[in-house]
C-alpha cells in the first residue's frame, strides 16, 4: 500500500511539473510571439509612413521646372523619382534635353575640369534612366575616369562617387595611354580604404570619422562587401563607429549639428548592404530609429536641413532619396544604386545617340550591317533591336517598321 501511495505521489508530482512547464513554454512562446508581432507592425506602420511622405513629396516635386545639371534641382531629383518609380515623362525628356544642352555647350566629355563627381552625378542619373552615359551628345561621359589623378584630385569625394557610377550599369573602365596613372576599380577601392580613420569610418577632413562622409564611402564599397575581405573589415569597423555615434533620438550630427542630410547618408548605406535601418538592433536608440529621425524632419512639401529651420531643396532631395532606399530594401528591392533592374529601352532605336529616332538610326544600323561602319559599344547595344547578341538585318526591318509606325 505504501508502495502505491508512493507511486501516486511521483506519478502527482511528474504531471506538476509537466503542467507547469507547459505553461512556462507556452507562455514564452505567447511572449516572443507578441514581440515579432509588435516588431512587424512597427515596420509596417515605418514603411506606411514612408510610403505616405514619399508620395506627398513626389507629387510637389514634380510640380517643379524639369531637373538641369546641377547639385540640387537636378540629377539627385532625377534619381530619386526615377528608382521611387515617380517620374514623369516630361521630367525624363526636359533632363535629357537639358543635359545635351549642357554637354555641347561644355565641348567636351569633362564636365568640370577639376571635379569628377559632376560627371558623375550625372552618370548615377543617366543610368537611373536607362541611357547609356557613353554616348551623350556624342561625348562619352565615363571618359575623364581613365585618368586617376583627376579623379583623386577632388580627395575623397572623387573615388566614392566614380565607383559608385561605375557599378550602377557595370560601366567599363576606358583607357587612356597618354594619363599619368590608369584607373582601375582596384585602386579606386585601395584610395578609400587607405583613406579610412585610424578608428574606423571616413571624413571630408580631420581624424574623426563623420557620418555623411562614412555613410558615402560605404554606399562605393557595398558591392564589394562581400567579395574583399579588406572591405568587409572596413565596412563593418565603420557601422561599428556609426552606431555608437548615433544620438539619443536615432539622428546623426555632423559637425556638431544634428540634420537631415546626415541621417540621409547612413539611410542610404544600410540598405545599400541590404540592412533594414528601421529593424537593426544597432541602429535604434530609445526605440527611436534613424529613419523616425529623418521622418522627424518633415516639413510641408519636403524636409527641413535641421529641426524648425524650414523647407530646404538640397535636404528634401536627399531625404527623398534614402527613404527610397530604404523602401526598397524593406521591399526586397535592388539597392539605390544597384540599377541592374532598369531597363535600357530609352536607349534602343536612337542609335546614334541624338534623341531622336529617325532615318539617320536606320541608315547607320544598314552600315553596321554591310560593315561599312563599326559600332561603338553602346551602339551595340542600342541597335541590338531583337536582344539576339547580334546586329542584322532584323534589326534593320524592325526600325524601318517603327519609324514608320511613329
């Protein structure tokens, strides 16, 4: 009897602890389900903001004169409305017309003869249009980047931003015999690494890294990240620097005043290595994310450069952008930069590149045929109608059909 008694009470005290147990998991298991939850609707209700002033914004935007050539009012609107999927037609034909204006005007494929980063921004928001920059105006804008000097001349700037061009559309390298050194993307990732702070990062001047310059330089190495173990090290030393200089309500500082354009860049960084800014445990601090930062900048019609200072163009173009890029990510989309989802079909039938499909395209795609002429690389590609890997004399029907069809 006592036996059984004894048995009963283990029998008891196993079924206790079980129920307790189970209790205790299911409870865990409620827990961390509510967290993933609360998680997934805070990222829900980031990415419904962003959508909502990413919309607003576009549509003042485009209420704007056609974007020129320059730093702001030009090609960082082209990009951003072109990878947010926004822009108008009349957006894309008044830049195209205003960069062949200005590229004759200059006479040559160096737009700046000091800066390289003119040809570049204009490169980054050709290729976010799908037009060859190798051929515009009859200059070839990737041209000066053979010359390394030059484009180091500019410091660090010059490096980041022609690497960053480079790789929108995988643009060749050309070379130039009569340079003093030839670039290659090896030396362009080398100047940036060796141009790093002792402590990890980058700067325009002096030993302490700055996030706008650091989150640029980032944005130029992130398609290396994984291929280059230097750059691996760099990049993930520099998101070491950024986290820990990010400030109590997930902005960023540079030089001592907390702005847009700063958040903007490190946005812009992240989702260009594929991190979600608004997710990341290192990049929230007080559950405030650098994406909150920048949305706490808004203003009416745009953004503001620093708190209460007012609608500002510059800080509204650059806002607009990384919060593209980080739609995108938060999408599963191509990075800002990564534009090898684009289609090059504005390129196709203008053949020699005048924007303007006519007899003149069909004529010279005859010569490609009968070997009169030899194309360029870019006319290659433009007259490559039937995408076979061959220019022939089905190219040459299919323009004949579409220029009298038009």
């Amino acid at each position: 009897m006592k036996k059984i008694k004894k048995l009963l009470a283990v029998i008891l005290a196993v079924t206790v602890i079980t129920s307790v147990s189970a209790t205790s998991l299911g409870a865990y298991a409620a827990e961390n389900n509510s967290s993933a939850v609360l998680a997934d609707t805070e990222q829900d209700a980031t990415l419904q903001a962003v959508s909502d002033k990413l919309a607003s914004t576009s549509d003042y935007l485009l209420k704007l004169p056609a974007p020129s050539v320059g730093s702001f009012g030009g090609e960082w609107l082209v990009i951003g409305l072109a990878r947010n999927n926004t822009i108008s037609e009349s957006f894309v034909s008044g830049y195209r017309t205003n960069i062949e204006s200005f590229v004759e005007e200059v006479g040559s494929s160096k737009l700046s003869s000091t800066k390289s980063t003119d040809n570049s921004r204009v490169i980054l928001a050709l290729s976010s249009l799908g037009i060859d920059a190798r051929n515009i105006a009859g200059y070839d804008l990737t041209e000066p980047y053979a010359d390394l000097e030059y484009i180091e001349g500019q410091g660090l700037n010059g490096p980041v931003f022609t690497l960053i061009a480079l790789d929108t559309f995988n643009y060749e390298i050309p070379v130039d015999s009569t340079v003093s050194e030839q670039t290659t993307r090896e030396k362009l990732i080398d100047y940036i690494l060796e141009n790093a702070v002792e402590n990890g990062g980058w700067t325009f001047w002096g030993t302490t890294a700055d996030p706008d310059m650091t989150g640029m330089a980032i944005q130029a190495l992130a398609p290396y990240y994984n291929k280059n173990e230097k750059v691996k090290a760099a990049v993930d030393k520099a998101l070491d620097v950024l986290s820990d200089m990010q400030d109590e309500n997930g902005g960023y500082a540079s030089w001592g005043t907390v702005n847009s354009e700063s958040c903007a860049q490190v946005i812009t960084a992240l989702a260009s290595l594929g991190i979600d800014p608004s997710k990341d445990s290192r990049f929230i601090k007080n559950n405030k994310s650098v994406v909150d930062a920048l949305l706490s900048f808004g203003c009416e019609n745009g953004f503001m450069h620093t708190a209460d200072s007012g609608y500002n163009q510059m800080a509204t173009e650059q806002a607009f952008y990384a919060l593209v890029s980080y739609k995108r990510v938060a999408s599963a989309n191509t990075s800002l930069y990564n534009m090898s989802d684009v289609e090059p079909k504005s390129v196709k039938y203008d053949i020699n590149g005048d924007g303007k499909i006519d007899v003149n395209d069909a004529t010279l795609i005859q010569k490609f045929v009968s070997k009169f002429a030899e194309p360029t690389l870019s006319q290659s590609v433009r007259a490559d109608l039937d995408d076979n890997g061959s220019i022939t004399v089905r190219d040459a029907t299919i323009i004949q059909k579409y220029i009298s069809a038009a």
